[in-house]
C-alpha cells in the first residue's frame, strides 16, 4: 500500500492552522492555560485536516517558495488575529462590566487568580465571564464558531494576502466592548447611585453617623441582591453581545 500526500494539501492544512490556531490561542474560549500545548497543536491540526479534506478548501495561491509561505503564514496569522478579537471583545465586556460594579460594591481592593488565564481577575467579573463561557457553550456557540470560520475560508480562501483591512471596524467593535460593559452593569450602578444620594442625605443630617462603616455593608447586600435580579432579565443583551461576534465578522469579511 503506498501512501501519497500532494503538497498542495499540507500546505492548505498548515494555513488553516495558522488561522484557526490564533483564534483558538487568543481568545478566552479554547486559549485555556491549563491544556497542554501540544494537546492543542495536535486539535488545532487535526480540526484544520478534516475541514481542508471534508470542505475541499484549497489555498488561493500556491506558495511554493519560502519567502510566498512566510508572508502567506503571516498574512493568516493576522487574519485570525482579527477575527479573534471580536471574541475577545465579546467576552471583555463581561470582565469590564464585573470590574465597574467591583470598584462601586467595594471589592476593587480584591481579585482572584483565573485559573484559565493564570492572571489576577475581578471578583464579579470573574464569576461574570465564567458565566458568559457557559451561557455560550450552551446556546452551541462552539458550533457557530465553526461555521464562521468555515465563513471565513470561504470568503477569504487561506493564502490570501489582506491588504484592504478597514481599521473602523475593529475600532467600533473595541467601543462596542465598553458599551456592552455599561449595559451589563447599568442596574448595579444606578442602584449604587441611589444608595449614594441617600447616604449623602443621611451624613447631610445626622453627623454623628459613621456613614463610611454602613455603606460598605449595605452597598455590598443591595448591589449583589440587585445583581442577582438583573441577571434574570439579560438574556436578550448577552445574545446581543454574542451575535455581535459574528456581525462583526461579516463586516470584516466582506
């Protein structure tokens, strides 16, 4: 039995890596520091072996020299950079929108080490992108996921040099990311506000009240009560959130 590779197969399967990889490593989804590198190399080349075999997906230019590789490689390489910051985007909200309620409860003096990313979090907004990661493995994400970077390929064949990048995309999808956070945290800081005014009443009134010992305790219960109610009614603005991954792709890649 003789075995026969056609190197224009190994090279479409090595730049769909390349792609797929960085958007694997960048983002806060699959990029987990606790699996091993070479569990996610053999994934990431695996995965790319089956779509260029099973989609038919071949490189737009054959680049049969070291020099068209490289540049092809790089070209890859940033395409996947793009697409993976519109996830990243995606999930920062979450962290940024955890990270405004830590400083207003109080917790702002206090984080915690995020075993995926080994690097010190917010409290809230740990327990947020957390949520966020299961709320999107949930509604099956992952397989949108896949069916935009298939998208991807078909759009933008691998080998393709990207030359005409808008840079007002990925600038309204990075404000996009501080918009969500607000929303996300909107119901916490108005109520916080609230308490702020009352309390300012209070001190206003009554000096010989340590306003500072009390509105540590009470913004502490109201935020996270008020969190907790909130929670149930922002289903429609995670969806937003996630589905603006995508749009963002599209936009990128059309």
């Amino acid at each position: 039995m003789t075995l026969t590779v056609e190197i224009a197969w190994i090279l479409a399967v090595a730049l769909v890596a390349i792609r797929f990889g960085a958007v694997l490593v960048l983002t806060p989804i699959f990029g987990s520091a606790s699996v091993p590198a070479n569990v996610r190399v053999l994934f990431v080349v695996g995965l790319s072996a089956l779509m260029v075999s099973g989609l038919h997906i071949e490189a737009a230019t054959l680049p049969l020299t070291l020099p068209a590789f490289v540049m092809a490689a790089l070209s890859e390489l940033l395409l996947g950079a793009l697409l993976a910051f519109g996830i990243f985007a995606a999930f920062a909200a979450f962290l940024l929108a955890g990270r405004i309620m830590d400083v207003q409860l109080g917790f702002g003096v206090a984080s915690l080490i995020d075993p995926m990313n080994r690097t010190q979090s917010p409290l809230l907004g740990t327990i947020l992108n957390l949520t966020a990661v299961a709320i999107f493995f949930a509604i099956d994400g992952h397989h949108m996921l896949m069916r935009g970077l298939v998208f991807s390929f078909e759009r933008i064949p691998p080998g393709t040099l990207m030359a005409d990048i808008d840079p007002s995309i990925v600038v309204a999808q990075f404000g996009g990311m501080f918009l969500y956070a607000v929303a996300l945290s909107a119901p916490v800081l108005f109520t916080i506000l609230l308490i702020d005014i009352v309390l300012a009443v209070i001190a206003r009134s009554m000096p010989q009240v340590n306003v500072f010992i009390v509105s540590l305790p009470l913004k502490i219960l109201v935020g996270l009560l008020m969190l907790a109610i909130s929670l149930r009614y922002m289903q429609p603005l995670i969806m937003r959130i996630f589905e603006d991954i995508f749009e963002y792709w599209q936009r990128l890649l059309s």
